[in-house]
C-alpha cells in the first residue's frame, strides 16, 4: 500500500455511489479513487471524469487485481456483493461493501472466513451510525445512562413504492435484491438497535406483505410481478431480555426517510429521529423527568465529519482503518449478525413462528 494515501477501486458507479461513497473518498486528505467499473461503462466514465479516477472498466475482475488499488467499494445491487468482495479479498485488498452484506447468512459466513484468511479490512455501510444523534444515542446507552433496557421501537418509514405506477427497480427484484425493504430499510434499523444497546437478536417472529403485487416495467415495456416485501413487521427478543418491535416499510405515504428508534429503560428513555440532527428526546441523567421527555441538544463532539447527517463517516472511517491498522466498525461480523435477523425474520414470515438465532 501506498505508505501516504489509500488507492480505492469502485465497483457500482449508480446514485449512492456518486451522492455518498465517491464523494466522500474526494473529500478523504489520505484517499484517492485509482478505479471505476461499472456494467454500464459510460456511467463509470462519467464517474471517473468526476472523481479524476484513471482506470475505468466494466468488469470487476480487471478492477480488484490491479496492483495500484488497496481497497475495493461494493456499491451494487446485493446480488453480487459476494462475489466481488470475494475477488477483492482473495486479490489481497480490503473491502467496504453496501448494506445488507449478502444475500444470505450462509454467503456472509464465506465472505467472513476469506476475510481472516488474509487479514483483510472490511466495513459495513450502515450509514446511520454516523448520525449525530444516533452516536449520542449509543452513547447515552452504552454508558449505562438508561439502565436495564425493557423496549426497543425501531420504524423505518418511506413513502415512494405508494403508487402502484412507480415501475420495477431491482430493490424489487427478488433475484436482484433477496429481501425488498427488510433488507433495504429494516437492515438499517436492526443495525442501530443492536448497536445503540450493545445486544444481540436472539428470536423473531414477523410478518412481511406485498401491497403492490404487479408494477410497470422499466422503460414502459408492460407489468411485472413483485416478487419481495413492501412492508415488514417483527417482534424480537435481544439477550439482554428487552423487547423489540421492528417496522419496515416503502409504503409508507408521506414519509421521505422516517427513521425512528424508541429506547425505554430502568432509570431512563430516550428517542432517535433521523429528522432530528441536533436534539434526541430524552429522560436522562439530570434531564430525567418522570412522565416526561426534553430535547436533549447533542454535543457538539457528535458531529460528523461532514457536519451533516454523516453519510459518510463510514468512508472515512474505512480509510482511516487502512491507514491506522485499526478494526474497521460496522465491519463483516456486524453485517453477518444483521444478515442473521434478515434471514430469521424471512422465515419466520413464511409460517408465522418465531425463528431463534443464531442459526448454528
Ligand atoms: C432506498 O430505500 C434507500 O436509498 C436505501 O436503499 C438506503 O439504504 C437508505 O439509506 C435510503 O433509502
């Protein structure tokens, strides 16, 4: 590795690329984009003329066994998260990868056992750990400041699959995606329960619905069957005996990016609002009121990188992990507990019985 900076290749040159990861590898003092793939080649053109990356290509392959590249970024659609981040590993590099990591428990274990065998970094782009009020949020709770906890509410809430004319993208394709948004969404909320309370999932018992089960194809070419989740609901138990209740949905009319995470324990509460950057609602230490919640302002110190919502801390974060030696975190065994959740909450929608993990 280049001893001054971080030579990154991406494989997915779509929106979240261009808004989020490339951006935020431009705005890294220590990084810089060496390569860009993408099935559609004009898109890692344009991708490369943006980002001043020197190799473009259309096949992944070429991309990660380049020796001017230290680390790859999986921003595809989850079908192919294994195999690329696969090949980027077994090359030696290290590997950030889109969330939900796999599509499949069993392929997150595989990506996990090739990650050891070469010591490689790996990272999880669970954007919202970066945040602020959801690091405060951890904060708060890992420092014992709401005691024991009795509930976790995590909602999820989005608003543009509404209307049966919005045409099949491949978040709704099941052979593209796996799960539609149990996947898509509630991956980001199981992700933030377990990391706000420290705990793990044990048990879930769910339910998941299709609303909208025919769609317009892309490009106006007739209708196609939804094959995946609109919504999904579960209960869950963690290890620490709390109980937790999940909602997910693409249905959701009039909500943009409704985030929430309701936190209720022994000596405290609080609230997380993604809409919220500056405040959590919360009864907490000398803000402890009974029967009654304040706005709690989030420290400074919170404040990610980008002073924003911190869609890219885990970027920067990846990065400095390279550069520091250091553990990356969310890394692939984050991804593998929460592909667990995906998993159990997928079967047990199917006969409606709650479903223990893990699974082996
Ligand atoms: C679409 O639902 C989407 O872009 C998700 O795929 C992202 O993970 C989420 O952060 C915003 O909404």
């Amino acid at each position: 590795m280049s001893s001054s900076e971080v030579r990154i290749g991406v494989v997915g040159t779509g929106g979240f690329a261009n808004q989020v990861h490339m951006p935020g590898y431009h705005a890294h003092p220590r990084a810089k984009i060496v390569g860009v793939c993408d099935i559609i080649l004009e898109r890692a053109e344009a991708a490369a003329k943006r980002f001043g990356a020197t190799f473009v290509t259309d096949d992944y392959k070429e991309l990660v066994s380049r020796d001017d590249i230290d680390a790859i970024d999986v921003v595809t659609p989850n079908v192919v998260h294994v195999p690329i981040a696969l090949a980027a590993i077994k090359a030696g590099k290290h590997v950030i990868c889109e969330k939900p990591l796999a599509m499949s428990h069993a392929e997150a274990q595989e990506l996990i056992a090739a990650a050891k065998e070469t010591g490689a970094k790996t990272g999880v782009n669970f954007t919202y750990r970066g945040h602020p009020a959801s690091r405060y949020a951890q904060y708060l709770i890992s420092r014992g400041h709401i005691g024991r906890i009795f509930h976790v509410n995590a909602f999820y809430m989005q608003g543009w699959l509404v209307s049966p004319d919005t045409p099949i993208v491949w978040r709704l394709q099941k052979d593209m995606t796996g799960t539609g948004v149990l996947g898509d969404l509630g991956s980001h909320v199981i992700d933030l329960a377990c990391w706000f309370t420290g705990a793990k999932i044990t048990s879930v018992v769910a339910d998941m619905s299709t609303f909208v089960e025919e769609r317009p194809l892309p490009g106006g070419t007739g209708k196609g069957k939804v094959d995946v989740d609109d919504a999904s609901t579960f209960l869950a138990r963690f290890d620490n005996g709390a109980m937790g209740t999940f909602v997910s949905s693409r249905n959701a009319t009039a909500r943009g990016n409704y985030q929430r995470i309701e936190v209720y324990g022994e000596s405290g509460a609080l609230v997380y609002s993604w809409d919220d950057k500056e405040y959590l609602e919360a009864s907490v230490g000398h803000f402890a009121k009974e029967y009654q919640m304040l706005k709690i302002p989030v420290p400074a110190r919170f404040t990610p990188r980008d002073g924003g919502t911190g869609f890219t801390e885990n970027i920067s974060n990846f990065i400095d992990a390279i550069l520091n030696d250091k553990e990356m975190v969310p890394n692939f065994a984050d991804g593998l507990e929460n592909q667990e959740v995906l998993d159990a909450v997928s079967m047990s929608a199917e006969d409606g019985t709650w479903v223990s993990i893990p699974f082996n």
